[in-house]
C-alpha cells in the first residue's frame, strides 16, 4: 500500500510540476503578446503623429493657397475695372472729340482694335 502512496505522490507532483510549467508557458507568452502589443502601440501612435504633422502642413499649404487666389481675384478685379475705364474713356473720346472719331475711322493699329472691340 505504501507503494502505491508514493506512486500517487509522484503523480501529484508531477501534475502540479506540470500545471506550474504550462501555467509559466501561458504567462511568458502573454508578457511576449504585451511587447508586442506596446510595440504596435507605439508604432501607431507614431504614424498618427506623422499624419497630424502632415495634415496641419496640406492645411496651411490650402489656406496659403487660398489667401493667394483671393489676392490674385482682387488684382483680376482691379486691372478688369481699369481696362473697363480705358475702354469708357476712349468711348467718351471718340463720341466727344471730332479728331478723335476720324482718327478711329481710319487704320486702327491692331492691338488698339482689339481693346476698342471687346
């Protein structure tokens, strides 16, 4: 009977030996997981930091741009009202000026036609 005592023993703690290294299995493969998983972390946190980076850079390249394209609509809207004064002056002229409407008559320098018939 003794024998078999020691024997159940010996399986006793070769069970618990054995629950105690898959127990310790489990526990470095879960620190192994939580590595990898701070890892990925700090990766995603860093590309994240890159897009933001990126985004505030396109977001200031958009407003440059916008600020641009209204100053250019301004300098459009102010050279559109000096030809649309040139052209009303010459008008005034040719309808005012009898010197003026024969010289309108006769040859017109090409470039001056082109602004006199837009």
């Amino acid at each position: 009977m003794m024998m078999y005592l020691r024997i159940a023993a010996l399986a006793v703690f070769l069970a618990v030996v054995a629950l105690a290294l898959w127990y310790r299995g489990n526990a470095i493969k879960a620190e192994a997981e939580t590595r990898q998983a701070k890892a990925d972390l700090a990766t995603a946190i860093g590309v994240n930091d890159a897009n933001d980076e990126t985004i505030g850079r396109m977001k200031a390249t958009a407003e440059a741009k916008d600020k641009l394209l209204a100053e250019i609509a301004g300098q459009i809207a102010t050279i559109n009202g000096a030809i649309a004064e040139n052209t009303a002056a010459v008008e005034g002229l040719k309808d005012a000026n009898e010197d003026v409407r024969a010289y309108l008559a006769g040859a017109i320098p090409p470039n001056l036609g082109l602004q006199l018939n837009k």
